[in-house]
C-alpha cells in the first residue's frame, strides 16, 4: 500500500499528522499532489469550533485553498493529464438545483466543498472527485504563475464576486473596512481594477503599515480618527461609492451604510457569529440616498476561472501577502502562526 503524510482533523483543537493510504483515482477522478494549501479563517474556525457539515467522530483533512500537480487521473477523464499544473476551486454544488443550474453553484443548498466535507489540501495528495471535476474545479494554472499565488486564487475569486456584487468602477472610492488578508486582496483588487482612491480602515499597525505599503491612498486608524469624518473629507464630502466590510462586525456593518454616498454600495463580506446577526442599520440612508446594501459568500467557477485569468496576466499580484510557509508536518505551528494575527497569508507546502 502507497501511504502518504496527512493533517487528519478528529474535532476541534485535534489535528493529527498521520501516515494514511494515499489515494488512488477512481472512475472520472483526478489525484494531484498538492504544491500549496493556504491556511484561510475557515480552517481557523473548524479548527476551533468544528463545522456543521463534519458530524462528530467524522475525520477530514482540511485544506480548500489549492493548487497542485497531477500524477494520476481516473478512467474517463478527459483534458486533464498526469504532469499539468493545476489550481482547484473547492465548492461543488449538487449541479441540478435552481442555483446551480443559473451557475451560483457556491449558493447551492447542498453544496460540497473539498476541505470541509470531503478530504482536502493538508496532505501530500488528494483526490478530486467525479462531480467537482465533471463541473470544471480543477483548472489549468496559467503559465508563469506560481503554485502558492494559484492557491490564493480561490480567496481573491471570493473579494472579486463581492467588487462585482458592487459594480466598482474605474475613477471610484473603495472604502475597505480591516486589513485582513481579504482586506488586503480587496485594496490590491480594488487597484487592479481602476478605483480612484482606496480608502482602509484597520486599529492594528502592522497591518495598517502593510496596507499603505501596499498602495492604500489613506490608512485611517479609527481609534484616532473618525472614519466617517475622513472618508467625507478624502470624497469631498460626497462619501464613498462602494464599501467592503472585511470584518464581521454588526457594528461596522452599521457605519459602512452611514459612509456610502449617495447611489453607493456596500458589501457586508464578513459573516456574523450566528445568534448576533443582527445589524441596526440606517434605512432611511438606504431609502434616501438610494445606498445598495449587498452580501456575497464564496465565488463561482466563472468567478474563479476569472480570478486565475487575472493573476495570470501579471498585472494582478498578491504573492506579497505570503508572510509565512510551513512544511506539511508543522501543521499545528502553521495553524498558531495563522491565528495569531502577525501573519498574512500562512502557506502550508506538503
Ligand atoms: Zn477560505
Ligand atoms: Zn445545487
């Protein structure tokens, strides 16, 4: 039996390295070993609170932001070959719902992912599944671009459906609300894409640093400042044309409205703890000054397929939000390290 080294997740706080069978493809599967697995807030909240979608006394191997290399595919797979480099979107919807047939497959009500209800990156090799690559996850990485970057296509794929959601246009404020690495993908993607000013918000000063070293036109730390104040005065007082919220906040939810200008739009990116999901938002804000409140969770394969289009153009960089990499067998360190807040992007490299 071929083994491999694996991060097999028993319950919250209980990760064990082990030596398991590697996997072999079946029909229509495709097994890659994977190159980069980066370590997002949901691993960081399975890890310590455990996921509805993994029942007690279920393992998994966590792990959803990937690129890799295939070694082996199934009987029937077909544009997909031992030796090409890939990047593989994580959610597979059920592939015949309302949802997934209108192509928001990351809305489908019975939606899978890999590295949450099946296996996924925090191992040596993982098998993708008939459905996810019968529905197109597993897409070619456009040449010149890393595994780690390719990896961090599914994130910024998420901060592009939200700026869609927005319909941020060339010349307009972008205010980002936390400094996060998806704060930082949202500042970095909100240039990209042609804003006129990218206005960030962050208390930490690390990462307040790091967002006016990576091009913020305005750092405000709110416990100095009025942000409301300083987006007025940055917009001539007209306020922002769209708003990320990139933390989960009721709070800040709250504020982003009280910041759009008139036709503006907010996105609410960050979830709520369940059972505080209530915001007290302006209405008449919203009524008056015809402000959009939008929310958007996960991304599509289009988004996605798109996202790794504008990475693989070159012009879209996020390779500096990697602060840390950690080989596979220190996955309990990569997992503190990324919890911690000093880092950005924790890379771990099986
Ligand atoms: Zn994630
Ligand atoms: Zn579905």
């Amino acid at each position: 039996m071929d083994t491999m080294l694996a991060a097999v997740y028993h319950g919250p706080h209980d990760v064990r390295l082990e030596e398991i069978e590697r996997p072999q493809p079946g029909p229509r599967e495709v097994v890659m070993r994977v190159r980069a697995a980066s370590i997002c807030a949901t691993d960081l909240r399975i890890f310590n609170h455990g996921h509805f979608k993994i029942p007690e006394g279920a393992v998994r191997i966590l792990g959803h932001e990937l690129a890799g290399e295939i070694v082996a595919v199934g009987e029937g797979v077909t544009g997909l070959a031992p030796g090409v480099r890939v990047a593989v979107a994580p959610n597979v919807g059920c592939g015949s719902c309302w949802e997934c047939v209108q192509g928001y497959n990351n809305l489908c009500p019975d939606y899978g992912a890999l590295g949450i209800t099946l296996d996924g990156g925090f191992a040596e090799y993982m098998r993708i599944t008939a459905p996810a690559v019968q529905q197109g996850n597993v897409v070619e990485i456009p040449e010149g671009l890393s595994f780690e970057e390719a990896a961090l296509a599914e994130p910024l794929s998420c901060c592009f459906n939200a700026q869609r959601a927005c319909r941020l246009a060339p010349g307009e404020t972008l205010v980002v609300m936390g400094a996060g690495p998806m704060g930082l993908m949202h500042l970095l993607l909100g240039r990209y894409s042609g804003a006129g000013q990218v206005i960030v918000s962050e208390v930490r000063e690390s990462r307040a640093r790091q967002a006016a070293e990576l091009g913020a036109d305005l750092v405000v730390d709110t416990r100095e400042r009025d942000l409301t104040e300083a987006v007025l005065e940055a917009t001539g007082g007209h306020g922002a044309d769209v708003v990320m919220v990139a933390v989960g906040s009721a709070e800040l939810q709250e504020q982003a409205v009280e910041l759009a200008a008139r036709r503006g739009r907010v996105n609410f990116f960050a979830g709520l703890v369940a059972g505080r999901d209530r915001a007290c938002v302006n209405s008449n804000r919203i009524h008056y000054s015809q402000v959009t409140v939008t929310g958007t969770t996960g991304s599509n394969h289009r988004q996605y397929r798109r996202t790794l289009q504008m990475l693989g153009s070159g012009r879209l960089s996020i390779g500096s939000l990697v602060t840390l990499r950690r080989p596979l067998h220190e996955i309990g360190e990569a997992l503190a390290d990324a919890a911690s807040g000093e880092q950005l992007k924790v890379v771990v490299i099986p």
